[in-house]
C-alpha cells in the first residue's frame, strides 16, 4: 500500500495538507486537537478482491475509525468493548466486504486523545491470515502475562509465609507492570473485559506506571542490599518509590487540578528513576552485590526495548514491528530473573538463619548443645514418645574430681578434658543421641528410642573410653571418671521429673565410688567402680 496522512479533518478528494508515509512501517501522527486524517492507497491501483481485513498494528489508546469501506463507519478501539471494528487482540481490525473501486482510498481517521501520539502501522491481509495471527499473539501474551501473574503471587505467598516485605515490593513490581502492558496493548479490555480499565484506560495506566516504577525502586534497594553496599543510594530510592506510589494514589483522585499536575511531573519523574535505579545497581554490582547484578541483568533487556519503543516515537527504527510484543516477553523473562534471585536470597537468608541458630544452640566450647537447646529438644522428644508409644532414656553424667584436674593443672588442661568428653560421647552406634551440656562439667545425653539395656551399654561404651583416655586428676595419676545415671521415661511422666530422676541416680553413682552407672529406681551401682 502507500499511505498519506494530515493533521485534523480533510475532506474527501482534497489535495493539500497531505504528507506521504508508508504503511508497512510505523509512522507516528503528530498529536492535533482535531485529530489526524488518513488515506490508504493500494501499491497496483486496485484492491484484491474481498473479504478483506484491514489491520492496525501497534495501534493507539485512543480510537481509529474506517470512514467508508462499502458501508457505514467502523470504529475501533483497544480499550473500547463497545466498539463497531471487528473483534481483535492487540490490534484494531475492520473488515472490508466491499472495498473502494480501482485508484480509491481506504480512508481512516484518528481521534484526539490527550497523549502522545504511537507510532503505528497498517496491513491489508485476508480474514483467515488475520485471525491466524491473531490467535498467535493471544497466546503468546497470554502466556507472559500469566508468567507474570503466577511470579508476583508466588512472591505475595512466600511474602505472608516469610513475613519479608521485599516479596511485597516485588510482587507490587511485576503486577504494576503487568497492567501497564495490559492496558498498552488492549489485554485489560479484550479479552478480560474489565470495564473500569475501559473507562478511563490512561488513568489506570499513569497508576500502574507509579506503582511499578515506585515498588521497583524500593525492590531494589532491599533486594540487592544497598544498605550495606551503597546506603546513600538506598535511601535515595525509598524515597524515589514512596513518592512514586503517592503520585500514583493522587492522579486517581476525582481532582481534574490534580490530576493535571501529576501529568506533568510523571514523565520526568520516570526518567529521574530509570536513571536512578540505573546507577544504584549499577554501583551496588561494582561494589560487590551479586544481587544487584541479577536486579541489572533481569531489567537490562527490557530497559533497552523501552528505550527503543519511546525512540520510535520520533521516527527511529520504523521498520520494526515486534519491540512492544518484546516489551511483554522481556518483563515476563525478568520477573522469572529475579523470582530465581529470590529463591537464592531465601536460601542465603536460610543459611544465616539456621548459622545463627546453630550459634545460639551450641555449646561455645564443647560444640554439644547448651542446657537451654538440650531440653528444648527433650520437650520435642517427650511429645514424639507420648504420640508414638517408643521408649526414652536420659544419661546425667558428672565428671568425677574435676576441680582437682583443674587444681593441679590448671584450667586450660581442663578445657581440654572436657573437649575430649565430649568427643567420647558421639557414639556412632546411637547417631540419634542428642548430647548436651548442662553446667560445668556435667553433661546429660537424651537417647529416643532406647531402653535400658540400649543406654546401659552407650553409658558403660562412654565411661571405658574415658578411662582408656588416662587423663590424670593429680600428681598420682589418678583417672579422670565419669558418674552415670540413667532414667527411663515412665507412662505420664514430665520432664522435670525425668530430668530429676536421672540427676538422682548420678548422684547415687556417686555415693557408690563414682565411675559407675546406676540406673534410676536401683540401690546398687549396674557396673561397680573400678
């Protein structure tokens, strides 16, 4: 085809005011009060024979109309359910049953609308060829929108399991720009049909775009930990999305002052942020945040078809038709980027968590559990025996003249001992043997699972090892021993109780010799001293 356009109404067979184009390619129409006029002229003289469907493609928000075709007006439009063009995704289609005689136009109007003007293109194409294409597209859009979709809910459901507001701020990214693109490309209103879109479709979008770019920016600044990296920067971008998020919450009050101001602060303010956002993860790469360098990676793409698309608004690159379906597939491809660098940030924080907790549970020295992890894990265990019926056991175990070995030796011998102890005390053959430390050099070992006769031969294993180490309490070379005893869980019984018993039958092993084990309930020692 060739094509000539004229800013505001020309009527029909008028001369003047026409300027070439060519419809293959984009061409925007400079915005006018009144519109733009447009004529579409095939390339041989004559039209193919019909049916025919006359596409624009990468229209605008506003409405196209097909002035005559062998019928009555057609009008078209992305976010108009109620239009008469013929039913279309992405684009505005009309059919053409009839159209103009050899050397006519195909005449379309563009109406005013208060934005700038897209740069838009124009075939004429079979029914069958349309909705070929149109089905590709649908499906096509569908399918990154509904990655975007599924990648924002999973964050606000990892958000509420987690309690991390980084989720929230993501999911609020990926779910502003997804309603940006719906909008842009007509998705909201066809196939959806969400007629509050329909209504006022630049209002929504100028909220969309505040709340994606707002979220985005405080996302950034808690995902790549710029606090630690770049703080300056970090505090600048929460700054930059609250406001953003503010701004968008105003343009959609009923306040045309308002909404007008918002207008013209929203552009420049984008641009201060992409530029912002730039730098801070550029910065927080070079300093050493790998997810700063995810956060660019992930963006970098669709940032340089964004550019592109704003630069075919002043005529570059007209010959390429697919930048705003690649805008769709770019920011589905950085939601799943930064939905894996999520996933690694948990893990880390994961890893932190469980460090931390391993800190807090462990003995500082001996490396066994402290008294207060030990009986936290006792607890655990008298609920599995109550529910599962199994047997459990608890060793008290007391170092026998240890003030002597620290007396004569010092205290770094002791230390010493004591580390060995414990060693002495992970015994393969019970790897569920939870150990603990309850206080100087008394130890207590919880056994689930074992009986008497199971705890009698780990506490006999423990007390000969040690003797076999022949660390010496005094001068003499006298053995440092172990006090042994062992409580077997009773029907009911709380953990006081049992602690208690076991504690009882130490200090029975003791008033019988010491190095011995002397089971709760027993007035004699199991093994005699030695």
């Amino acid at each position: 085809m060739q094509g000539r356009w004229a800013a505001g109404p020309i009527a029909a067979g008028q001369a003047a005011g026409w300027r070439p184009f060519d419809p293959a390619r984009l061409q925007a129409f400079a915005r006018n009060p009144d519109g733009a006029s447009i004529e579409l002229l095939p390339a041989g003289g004559r039209w193919p024979d019909p049916p025919l469907v006359l596409m624009v493609r990468h229209p605008p928000l506003g409405a196209v109309t097909l002035l005559d075709a062998g019928g009555s007006p057609q009008r078209g439009a992305l976010n108009e359910p109620a239009d008469t063009a013929l039913p279309a995704h992405g684009r505005i289609a009309f059919r053409i049953a009839h159209p103009p005689a050899a050397g006519q136009p195909l005449r379309l109007r563009i109406e005013p609308y208060p934005a700038v003007s897209a740069p838009m293109a124009f075939a004429v194409t079979t029914e069958r060829d349309f909705q070929r294409e149109d089905a590709r597209w649908l499906a096509f859009v569908s399918a990154c929108f509904g990655v975007m979709l599924a990648m924002a809910l999973m964050g606000l459901v990892f958000a509420a399991i987690l309690r991390d507001f980084t989720l929230v701020l993501y999911a609020g990214y990926v779910l502003g720009y997804l309603v940006v693109q719906a909008i842009q490309s007509g998705y909201a209103v066809r196939p959806l049909g969400i007629d509050a879109v329909a209504a006022a479709p630049l209002l929504w979008g100028r909220f969309a775009v505040g709340l994606a770019v707002g979220c985005a920016a405080a996302f950034l600044a808690r995902f790549a930990r710029l606090d630690r990296h770049a703080p300056r920067l970090a505090r600048a971008l929460h700054a930059y999305g609250i406001g953003m998020v503010l701004v968008s919450a105003l343009a959609m009050l009923p306040l045309p002052a308002l909404q007008a101001a918002t207008r013209a602060i929203v552009n420049p303010a984008l641009l201060a942020g992409t530029l912002l956002m730039l730098a801070a993860s550029a910065i927080g790469a070079w300093r050493g945040s790998r997810y700063a360098l995810l956060f660019l990676a992930g963006w970098a793409p669709l940032l340089v078809l964004t550019a592109i698309d704003s630069a075919q608004v002043s005529g570059a690159l007209p010959g390429v038709l697919w930048i705003n379906d690649a805008c769709i597939a770019a920011a589905a491809f950085e939601a799943v980027v930064l939905s894996i660098g999520l996933a690694h940030r948990a893990l880390d924080l994961r890893r932190d968590l469980d460090y931390a907790r391993t800190l807090a549970d462990a003995d500082p020295y001996t490396g066994v559990l402290n008294r207060r992890a030990w009986t936290e894990r006792l607890q655990l265990r008298l609920r599995e025996s109550a529910r599962t019926a199994q047997p459990l056991c608890v060793l008290f175990l007391d170092l026998d003249h240890f003030k002597s070995l620290n007396d004569n030796f010092g205290h770094h011998a002791g230390d010493d001992a004591l580390l060995a102890f414990a060693a002495a005390l992970r015994d393969p053959h019970l790897p569920q043997a939870e150990i603990g430390r309850y206080g100087g050099e008394e130890f207590t070992v919880l056994l689930p699972g074992c009986g008497f006769v199971d705890a009698r031969r780990y506490a006999e294993r423990v007390r000969e090892q040690l003797r076999r180490m022949r660390v010496a309490v005094d001068a003499d070379g006298r053995p440092l021993t172990v006090s042994i005893g062992i409580a077997a869980l009773a029907p009911g019984e709380d953990m006081a109780t049992l602690i208690a018993r076991a504690d009882a039958a130490m200090y029975a092993a003791k008033t019988a010799g010491r190095d011995c084990v002397m089971l709760a309930g027993e007035a004699a020692p199991v093994i005699a001293a030695r």
